[in-house]
C-alpha cells in the first residue's frame, strides 16, 4: 500500500471490523486443532500471519533482521501458550498483542543497552555508542521516498508507545479502530484519542518536509 502525508496526519475514516459467521467458525476450528497439537494448524496459522506480525514488528523495530527474531518469537510463544487462548479476543488481536508486547520489550532493553553503552564511553571503557540501523528495506518506502520515510520513522520511534502502536496498526496493518482497541484492551475513543496525538506531533514535525498539494 501507497501512504500520503494527508492520509497518514489527518486521519482517515472508521472502519467496520470483522469476522463473519463462516470467518468465525473457521477461526474457532483453527484454534481447536492447534490447541490440539496439530502441526499442521500451526503451519496454517503461521502462513496465514506470518507477513502481518513481521511487518508490524519491522514498523516499530525498523531492523528487518530483529523484526524476523521478534516475529519467529512471537510464534514460538504462540505454539507454547495457545492452551491457554480462550478466545475472548479473536485471535489476530491476540496475535497483534503478543507481537506489539514483544516488539516494544524489545526496544526498551535496546534502549537501555544504548544508554549503558553511551555512559560507559563516557567513563572511557572503550565502547561505542550504537547507532540506529539503516531503514531502507521497511515496507514504508513506498511512501516519497528514502529521507522523508526516515524522517516518518524516526519520529514515529519518538512517540510514546501506546501512539506508536496505535499509528502502526492504524496505517500498517488497517485494523480498525475497534480491532485497535482490542490490541491495547482499551476504548475506541482512547484510540482515536492517540491516533490524534501521534499525528499531530507527526504532522507538527513533518510537514515542512513533504510536498503539499
């Protein structure tokens, strides 16, 4: 999918969830045969999921090489826990919650190796500060192009985490504003409460970089 500096700042309309009766049922038969061991349903479901969760990971993670570890443990978690879904959510929203969980505990522990390493430079142990990996291969290049994406990127990693995900779902993945909701077990109007945050400090810091028109 194509994104505009409009679409992406200033909203877009709501749009309906979900599942159907015969969606909901395959779904409730899928969680039954892996609940029931099946290898055959963990394939399906990782090959169904698969893209989604890696890409939602990359859009906070912005390394395709983490985001692939992140995703695989996502999976992992999922084949060891799906005892235990009992399918109060459907089981994207699940799916979305363990991969957006994962991912932001991920950035905080980069976080703070980041911080540690630039301390203990500055005490003269020798290490490097790290630096943000290249961001060239995320799925958002087909925006304008490589330095506005890096600037959306680079911005969008500075809000505060429930925004970041809100952003991510909203224009990564589409959810819906409800499904959006499920994913943080908050409300609709809270999301759309953080989807107006998140865009107006985007919008306040990116505009005077893109065209308009």
């Amino acid at each position: 999918m194509a994104y505009s500096l409009p679409l992406l700042l200033t909203g877009d309309p709501l749009a309906a969830p979900c599942l159907n009766g015969p969606a909901a049922a395959a779904e409730a038969a899928l969680v039954a045969q892996l609940q029931q061991g099946s290898e055959a349903a963990f394939r399906t479901l990782v090959e169904r999921y698969q893209d989604r969760i890696y890409r939602t990971v990359l859009s906070l993670l912005r390394s395709p090489e983490e985001a692939e570890d992140v995703a695989q443990e996502v999976f992992v978690e999922v084949h060891q826990t799906i005892g235990r879904f009992r399918g109060e959510a459907a089981l994207s929203t699940w799916l979305y919650r363990l991969a957006t969980s994962r991912a932001l505990k991920h950035l905080r522990r980069a976080q703070a190796k980041k911080r540690f390493a630039y301390f203990t430079s500055l005490l003269g142990f020798g290490n490097e500060v790290l630096h943000d990996l290249p961001t060239h291969e995320h799925p958002l290049a087909l925006l304008e192009g490589q330095q506005q994406l890096g600037l959306l990127l680079a911005h969008l990693a500075r809000l505060p985490d429930q925004q970041k995900v809100a952003f991510t779902l909203r224009h990564e993945q589409e959810l819906s504003y409800e499904e959006i909701a499920a994913v943080l077990n908050t409300t609709v109007p809270a999301v759309e409460s953080l989807l107006f945050r998140a865009r107006k400090t985007l919008r306040h810091h990116l505009q005077p970089h893109f065209r308009h028109g």
